[in-house]
C-alpha cells in the first residue's frame, strides 16, 4: 500500500475529488495547512500597516491506496492541480506497512 499527500491550493479541491472518484479513490482526508517553498509568501495591508506573510495557506490530501493505484493517482492528481505557476504545491509518496479497519477488522487492502 502507498500514503499519497499532496500539498494543493484550495481552488483546485473539488476538481482533484471528482477526478479522483472517477479513477476509483474511495476515500482521503483533507487537511487545512499553511507552508512556505518556492511560492515564499506575500504582503497584505490590514487597517493601514502593512505586514509580510510567509506561511501560505495550501491544503493537504491525504490518500492511502493499493500500490497498483498509486501511479494513477498520483497522474491524477498531478495533471488536475497544476497550473504552471509557482505554488501548485507537492506531492509525496511513501509505503505503509498496514492497514486495520476498525469497524470490520479487514486489514491490509482489504481494510481500504
């Protein structure tokens, strides 16, 4: 099994969710993060002052599939959240030695 986490902007959510469903993806948890990488960060002005803001609000995908899903995701989720711009965001794949679903106690892939 493989953990997919893609780092994306918010607009791009509902585009990856449905394309991802059409692929067969089931299931992932969204987290709401803030990071700074190539984008850095921006200046806004609030009631006058000026102030420089280097964390990014982004999200988080969090994805676990069989290994044989992993590439399509990954495509998947490649081609739909870029733009071609500097903050598209990442995406990182590592293994995962098991999985237990707590209500019915399949494990492995069957658990996903």
């Amino acid at each position: 099994m493989k953990k997919i986490e893609a780092i994306i902007r918010h607009i791009k959510l509902d585009d990856i969710k449905t394309k991802l469903n059409e692929v067969g993806v089931q299931g992932m948890t969204v987290l709401e993060v803030k990071g700074f990488g190539k984008q850095k960060g921006y200046t806004e002005t609030w009631r006058g002052s000026k102030r420089e803001v280097f964390l990014n609000p982004k999200l988080m995908l969090s994805i676990v599939v069989t290994d044989s899903m992993a590439p399509v995701v990954v495509e998947t989720i490649r081609a739909v959240a870029k733009t071609g711009e500097i903050g598209d965001g990442k995406i990182f794949v590592s293994n995962i030695e098991e999985a237990v679903a707590i209500r019915t106690g399949n494990s492995g892939d069957d658990a996903l």
